[in-house]
C-alpha cells in the first residue's frame, strides 16, 4: 500500500527533529555525501562553497533521517559504490531511476540543509523566511520524485530528468562534483567515467545538445572536453524557460508520476545561446586549465571548443595536447 506522500514546502516542515525524506521523526543525522565518498577522496574536512558564500566543509552537510530513510539510503550507496568504483562499463549498466535518486539524494540533501540554514539566519533577525513559488514548486517536485527511495513511485511516460554517462580518462584520485541548485543541473567526475544530469527538464537536455551528444557517442572523453559538455548543459539549464508540471496520482497500489507536455506554447523551450554569457560558463569549467574569457570567445561565432573542430568534426581524445 502507498504512504502518504511528504510535503515538506507546504508548511515549511524543516526542522532537524523530522525526517528530510518521510516526514517521520528523525532517529539520527547522516552526511549528504556517503561515507565511502568521504573517506575514499579524503573530503571530509574539505571545503564546500553554499549559496550565500559561506564555506561548510563535506562533513558539515548533514541531513536528519528516519530508520526507514537511512536503510534506504544506505542500501542506494552500497549499489552505487560498488558500480562507480569498478567504472563507466559498469554505471552505464545502472538503472536510469537508481542514478536519479542517488543523484537526486544529494541534490535535494544540499537544498534541505541550505533551507534550515536560511531559516536560522532569518529567525535571528526576526525575519520570516521564504523564497520564490517557482523554486518551491520545483524543490518540491524533486522531493516527491525522491520519496521514489522509500515507497512505490511509477514514472509514466517520459522520464522527468536527463541523465547521460561518459567515459573520460581521468586522474586516479579524481572526485568532482558540481552542481546548480536553482536550475536542478548536476555532474560529477571520477574513477574512468563523468556523469551530467539535469534533474527536471523531462529530457530535453539530451534533445537540446544531441548534435554533440551523437558526435560524441561512446567516444572516451579527455576531462577538458567532459568539462565544456558540463558548461553547455549547465549554461542550457539556465536558457530552459518552462517550469515543468507534474500528474501526481497517489493510489494504494503506487504513486504515479506523470509529465505534463512542455511544448504546449509556441515560444522556443530555450531562450536564445549567447556566446559571452556561454564563455564565462565555459571559463569556470576550464579554470583547471586556465583559459580566459577573451580567449575562449575570441571568435564569438565560434567560440573555443575541445569536442569539435572548425569544420565540427569531433575531436578524438589522444589528439588534444594542452
């Protein structure tokens, strides 16, 4: 039989003394981030940049979770340590809704601890604490697609998220992740392969870039040409102008999930690429490299790429000296 679903925005339900996932009361606090992660890259005391600047370190970012919740979370980990360690020809062979949750488990963890910091700060100037209905109803719609970890959830139709896995030769000791909260966009680095996803644009990331997504195809990437996928998906996710709405049926048997159709009106899904804007993206991707602004856009027409040529012919890995 399906629980009740939680919805923690309704009445901004955040307190440490409830569960992030069930709405339960939290036994205990777990980091965001698993413990493997922690203590396989050494992170823990490592710092973590939040929304209004302040510096957290991996350890800080903890949620409060049920028994329920934490077993299930737990059991999530375990798979995905198991996959992501043994590599891309394993991940690949992943289930696309056990990427999102693991993706989304920390994505939505990063939005719930930033929410309770956000209502400590505005209760300690005697403040009521809100922020924008568009961003909530988004927020929300990720945590009931999460509730997926803890009871039956059918997705119909069309999956709500994208999710695209790439081998890319990276460094042994390699842990990167990124990720935009506003706009749902995630990716991460490591081990011989690199994950992109955006969270809630019911796959029009993958119809977006699928030019260079099909150049691309099951070609290893070197991690500059995965960084410059990263800055377009990310700089795309801010482009998208529709907010997605959802069919949420719960029922005894299940909670059913349903898309609503995103191209109903005759404006474009995405507003118009502009080359400045996509090279300043671009530039925080590469700092590792140290490309600059006037560089990367030099030609505005056809700004500096790794992935393609002149004549937009892919560029094979091995070929790229820097």
């Amino acid at each position: 039989m399906s629980k009740a679903l939680f919805r923690p925005f309704d009445r901004y339900e955040f307190s440490d003394k409830v569960c992030y996932l069930t709405g339960q009361p939290a036994t205990l606090q777990t980091t965001v981030f698993p413990d493997w992660v922690l203590q396989q890259f050494h992170l823990s005391e490592k710092p973590f940049k939040m929304l209004d600047e302040r510096i957290a370190t991996y350890q800080d970012i903890t949620i409060p979770v049920s028994d329920e919740a934490f077993s299930a979370i737990n059991s999530l980990d375990k798979e995905m340590q198991k996959a992501f360690n043994t590599g891309y020809s394993a991940v690949k062979e992943l289930e696309e809704v056990k990427l999102f949750q693991w993706i989304a488990k920390q994505v939505y963890g990063i939005i719930h601890w930033e929410v309770r910091a956000g209502m400590r700060q505005q209760r300690a100037i005697g403040e009521e604490f809100s922020f924008s209905q568009a961003i909530a109803h988004k927020f929300s719609n990720l945590h009931i697609m999460l509730q997926s970890l803890v009871q039956n959830v059918e997705f119909e139709g069309i999956n709500p998220w994208s999710i695209k896995v790439f081998r890319v030769k990276n460094d042994e000791d390699t842990f990167s992740y990124r990720d935009e909260i506003n706009t749902l966009v995630f990716s991460l680095r490591m081990n011989d392969f690199g994950i992109i996803a955006s969270l809630q644009d019911n796959g029009e990331s993958l119809n977006h870039h699928k030019e260079i997504l099909d150049k691309v195809s099951e070609n290893p990437l070197h991690p500059i040409q995965f960084e410059e996928l990263c800055a377009r998906f990310f700089y795309s996710a801010y482009l998208f102008n529709r907010l997605p709405e959802y069919i949420i049926i719960p029922t005894d048997e299940a909670v059913f999930i349903e898309a609503m159709p995103l191209r109903i009106s005759s404006r474009p899904v995405y507003d118009i690429w502009q080359a400045k804007t996509y090279g300043q993206v671009l530039e925080n991707f590469w700092k590792p490299w140290g490309f600059l602004l006037l560089e990367i856009i030099k030609n505005p027409e056809m700004p500096m790429s790794f992935l393609e040529d002149e004549n937009g012919n892919f560029i094979p890995q091995e070929k790229i000296t820097i």
